[in-house]
C-alpha cells in the first residue's frame, strides 16, 4: 500500500470511469469501459484494469454511483411502507398545490412511490415548538407492524408531524418497527432532515427507503469485491454535496449520493478554477446520457437544499443539501427520432451502454447524438476510446438516414446537422437553469467542459448562450473520477428555527450552529481517515416577515460573535437581490432555518503541468486532416486533427480543428481559437461562426 494513493471510480450510463492517484510516483492512470448495469462491479474491474493498477495499490477507494438515482427514475426501489400522524395519509400524494404546466389538458401530477394502501395512520401528535400533545399509541403501531409482515413489505419510511423539533415519537416507532420487522430497511425522517415542511421532508423519507435495500446491497457487492481483491484500505463514497461520507453512513441516508457523479465533476471545477484563478465558472458535464450544470461563483461552489427528482413538473423532492446541479436528458446515447407529429426531437430517450448507439455495432438501430457526430466527421471511426472500440460509420448512416433524413426530405448530413443543434438548445437550459434562472449572467462565466461527449458540444453550447470562454481540462472524459480525487469528508447539520432577525439573540443563534457543528465533528470522528485539517462553513435560510419561501444567506461568524445585526441583514438584501432582482432593505427578516457545514480537508494530488520535452510540438502533433461537416455554410470542410498528448503549452491553433485524445474529442469550429495553458487545458475563444 502507498500511502496516500486514491483510486476513484465513477458509474455512468454508458460508461464507467476511474482515476487513480499513486503519491509514490505523483503520477496519475486512468481507466474507461462500459457500464455493466447487470453487474454494476464488473464495470468497475474492468476500468480499473485498463488504468493500468490494482485495487490493493490504493489507500482510499472513492466511488460515485447512479444507482440511488437510477432506482428512483426507473421505479426499481423496493415495496415500501409509510407510517405518518393520524389525519395527515395523502400530503404525501397532495403535494404542493401547484401547477407548472398551467394549459396543458394532459397535466399530471407527481406519482407517490409508496401505494395509499400502505400508507399507515398513528396516533400521536407533537406540537411546532416539540411539546407532546397526544401521547404516541405504541399498541397501534404494533398492529400495524403485524399488517405490513404480512404484506410483505421490505422497507418502512416514518414521517410524524413536527418530529423535526422533537423526534422522540419517531424514534420510538422506528425502534418498534426495527424489532418486528428486522429484515426491512427502515428510516425516519428527522435522521435525514431536520427542517420543516411536511410533505418535502415524507418525500425525502420515503424516496430513502425506497432505494434503501437496493443501496445496501451495491455497497455491500462492492465491499466484497474489495476485499476479494485485497484492498485494505478506507472506502468512501460521494454525498451530493461533493463531500465524503463511509458506508455505515451511506447505508442509512441514501438519498445522500443521489447526485454523486455530478457532484464530484463541480469539486472537480473548483479545483482546476482555483489553480487557474477563474472566480466564476460554469461546470458543464455531458456523457452517454444526460447532460449537467453547476456553477462557481466567486470561488465557491454553489449549492442546494432541495433536489426534484424526475424535473419541475412530475418531480419527487428529496429535502437535502447538495450542489446545485441542473440536468437535461441529453447525452451521447441520446435518441434521435420523429415524434406523433413528425417533428425531430433529441431524447430524453437513451441508448445506454446496451444496445448503445448504432455505430456502437451492439445491435442498436435507432440514431443518437453519437451517430450525427460520427456522420459529420467529428468523430474518427478508427480513434474512438483510443483505437479500441472500431465505429460503424455505414450503421450510423443507415440509422439517421431511415428514422430522421428520409422521413424529412433531407441528406443525412442535413439531418445529422439538426439532431446536433437540437441537442445543443437543450443542453442550453441546463447551463440556463444554474445561472440565468438563479439571476446570473452565464455569458460572463467561463464554460468548463467535460465528460466524454462534453468537448464536442461545449463551443456549440456556449455559442448559444452567448458565452465567449471554454475550457476543456485535461483528460474530460474521466473528470468526474478525477474531482473525487479532490473531494473532502463532509458532513452538513440542519435545524429549523424561527426567529425575527431584530428579536432573536445572536449568542443563542451561535449556540446553536456549535452545536450543530459538533455534530458534524462527532461525525468526522467516525470516520475511519484523518482529515487534514477541519473547517466549519454556517448559513441560514432567511426571508422577509409574511414571505412563504426563503434564500440560503452564508453568514460570518465574527458578525454573528459581534452581534452585527446589519451587516447579515446586508447579505440578505444581496442575495434576494441577486436572485429576483429585488430587495426591500427597509423591510424585517426572520430566520427559518440554520446550517453549518463541517469539512474535513483531505490533501489533494497536485495538478500536474506539461513536460517541455521535444516530443511536444503542433507539428508531432498533427496527425492528418479529417472532411467535417460544420453548417450549411461550412460543408466538408477539410479540417487538420491534432493529438492532444503531444500538444505543447503554449500551443495556438485556429479553427477548425478537431483535437483527439483516448476518451474525447474537442471540437474547435470556423472562427475559433484555441490555446494550450501549462497544465494541458485546453481553452477556446470563440469567435463568430
């Protein structure tokens, strides 16, 4: 075992990525196979092996997985129950009275993962403040127990009214449940979320328990695996939040690693931002089947309370702290085809790892976004992953022709050209939905783009949003693997509390936040690494008096110690401002609800810069031209490839080009430029097109 040497792997749609960091060598190896769905841990080996290394040469194994969130999309969680207050069965189907969609006819609401048959009614009550107003009746909880043993039911989810001020009641059912039905997995929901809002934190409750057993399972494959192959490390997995947390953990709050992937490739973002000096930056990760958003702002990344899982309209919330991540069913894999009325749509339909894309030669028919990039020459049907996956370029061809280009009167190249801009547009709302809809300017930020499929579109995708600067970082389509490698262990506490900003003591506001810190250490404690250093980040959701929702304000200690009322009253007024465009700076404000983030700060592998060796040049690093079809106006274009591993620092290249290396390939349109800086990232300044 090297010490310090990490191994991270991240599951993807269509493929499997892993990173590993040896600290003996200070060298880095990276792996790409596809993912096995089936066997989820077979993906995982088989990447490792093609990085070269072994499990038992790591310290740390860090892993980021899909498979919370795939079981709640795909509606493969188990049989789950859900005990609740008397009188309060359906909020869990009522949800919020809204209407997104307000004048479509065939509008329908979220459906609940958990049947109304099995939704269970118990005596008791608790009151806002966490006084008992009726007594929980333990008798009836045991008859209800008897019913779900005999409906077969696999995991229970508790939510009882205001146990957020006092769980006493739930923790007394869960106990209950736990020794009647010791084979199910059961949650409560003040374990996972001690806020407010009665149908967000049941949601959350039940969206755990739902995917609790299948979790459990994976994590537990995966610790065999382990130690089948010798590891006798740590193993960590990837919270949403980009922060780390160990297994026991992970077991119990799933929900916590619902946006893992996407998580660590934003940690990822930050770390190479704050190498390079960028303040605000966009993450943008597009592989086999989705496409993702983050953002950097002023340095830091920006993050969440409440993540909707199936998007806006049909949406299931799950109440946690997380990056804030907006995604598009757009990727590599996607499905190009007619709908009922003929016209082209881009997913959110996907070819996955199997079949995969027609070119894959896998048995898939159907065009993707893949396909229309192999048509148009962006990709090299002989370069793909390297040299070791051959495309068919004839399949894609005969995919776009029969399903797209002939039903619409046109060439295959016309038809390619419009699966890739439709694709582009709806990649857009993703960089959109984090910046412009959170009252930002995207075209001032600086676009990072990564993931397999993420260099092909970047400059397409920003062109669109009217953004200027694209950065694509060293080897992209293992990012995301690489930014866990950059994670640290996180633990995020939370407790609402209202208060008027002008009334409450801000002694007692401090006391409460070191005690939710504390919580976070005892936490960290646990742990089975050492962190490097420990840091404590709080925050409070704050609102004007009589305002329903609220904004996450960062607060600072020293003017929290001070009692600095207009100073937190400031960053308020800032924050509303920023996000709907206006503030009332005369107006009262409360807090709602109080945060603190405690982090335990790994070392980080340092970001290697280019070797000056004589290898290095534009010249060894061409290797021929390619015809790409770019737009109508710029047809088969006779367009010069270059090797990005022999690409120089400091190398310039006028558009077009395409730049190739074993998982991606950049592409650089008509009127770009682009730029080699000293740690190999590639950067791109568009130009008009």
């Amino acid at each position: 075992m090297r010490t310090g040497s990490r191994l991270a792997a991240d599951i993807g749609g269509t493929f499997t990525d892993v990173a590993f960091f040896d600290a003996g060598t200070g060298s880095l190896s990276l792996g790409k196979s596809l993912s096995t769905p089936d066997h989820l841990v077979e993906g995982i080996a088989s990447a490792v092996d093609q990085a070269n290394t072994r499990f038992e040469d790591a310290e740390i194994f860090l892993h980021g997985s899909t498979v919370a969130i795939n079981a709640l999309l795909e509606r493969k969680g188990a049989r789950t129950a859900l005990l609740i207050t008397e009188g309060f069965r359906d909020i869990y189907e009522i949800g919020r009275i809204n209407r997104p969609d307000a004048y479509n006819l065939f509008f329908s609401k979220h459906v609940p993962l958990v049947e109304r048959a099995l939704r269970f009614e118990v005596a008791e009550r608790m009151t806002a403040d966490g006084t008992v107003h009726l007594a929980l009746d333990e008798a009836q909880v045991h008859r209800i127990c008897d019913d779900l043993i005999t409906r077969n039911v696999e995991a229970v989810a508790i939510l009882l009214l205001h146990c957020y001020a006092n769980p006493a009641h739930e923790a007394r059912v869960k106990a209950i449940v736990q020794s009647r039905l010791p084979h199910a997995f059961v949650t409560a929901s003040h374990e996972l979320s001690q806020e407010y809002r009665e149908f967000e934190r049941c949601s959350t409750a039940v969206a755990n328990a739902y995917v609790g057993p299948t979790v459990s399972r994976y994590i537990g494959e995966i610790e065999g695996h382990l130690e089948g192959q010798g590891f006798a490390g740590s193993f960590l997995l990837v919270q949403s939040t980009g922060g780390l947390y160990v297994p026991d953990q992970a077991r119990q709050q799933c929900v916590r690693m619902l946006e893992s992937g996407p998580a660590a490739g934003v940690v990822g973002t930050h770390a190479l931002c704050a190498r390079l000096g960028i303040a605000n930056a966009i993450a943008f990760d597009m592989g086999g089947t989705t496409a993702k958003a983050g953002v950097i702002l002023n340095g830091r990344i920006l993050t969440g309370n409440l993540a909707l899982v199936g998007g806006y309209n049909e949406g299931l919330p799950v109440q946690i702290p997380l990056v804030d991540v907006f995604e598009v069913g757009t990727g590599g894999g996607s499905i190009a085809e007619l709908d009922h009325g003929g016209a082209l749509r881009v997913g959110p339909r996907s070819a996955g790892a199997a079949p995969g894309p027609a070119c894959y030669g896998r048995g898939g028919e159907i065009p993707t976004v893949t396909d229309a990039n192999l048509v148009l020459g962006r990709l090299g049907a002989d370069r793909f992953l390297g040299g070791q996956m051959q495309l068919d370029i004839e399949a894609a061809r005969r995919a776009i022709d029969t399903h797209v280009a002939f039903p619409l009167g046109l060439d295959v190249q016309q038809a390619a050209e419009g699966i890739l801009r439709i694709a582009a547009t709806k990649m857009s709302y993703a960089v959109k939905g984090v910046s412009t809809e959170r009252g930002l300017d995207a075209a001032s930020f600086t676009l990072v783009a990564y993931g397999g499929a993420g260099p092909l579109h970047a400059a397409a995708v920003a062109r669109e949003i009217g953004m200027r600067h694209v950065i694509i970082p060293r080897a992209p389509g293992h990012f995301c693997a690489f930014g866990m490698l950059h994670s640290d262990l996180r633990y995020d506490y939370v407790r609402t509390s209202f208060a008027k900003l002008a009334d409450v003591g801000l002694d007692d506001v401090m006391g409460q936040l070191d005690q939710l810190a504390g919580q976070g250490l005892a936490a960290l404690e646990h742990s089975t690494v050492r962190p490097q250093s420990i840091t404590v980040a709080y925050s409070a959701d704050m609102r004007y008096v009589g305002q329903e929702h609220s904004v996450t304000v960062d607060l600072d200690e020293s003017e929290l110690r001070s009692g600095d009322r207009p100073a937190i009253k400031a960053r308020f007024d800032l924050v509303h401002q920023q996000r709907y465009g206006t503030c009332a700076p005369g107006e009262p404000v409360e807090i709602v609800t109080l945060r603190a983030a405690t982090t335990g700060v790994m070392p980080k592998p340092p970001m290697e810069e280019l070797s000056s060796s004589p290898e290095r040049s534009i010249e060894a690093a061409r290797a021929g031209y390619r015809r790409v079809y770019f737009s109508a106006k710029a047809r088969d274009v006779e367009t010069p490839v270059f090797r990005r591993d022999t690409l120089p620092a400091g190398s310039a290249i006028d558009g077009p080009a395409l730049i190739e290396e074993h998982a991606s390939t950049t592409v650089v349109f008509p009127g770009d430029r682009l730029t080699v800086d000293a740690y190999g990232n590639l950067h791109i300044e568009l130009g008009a097109c």
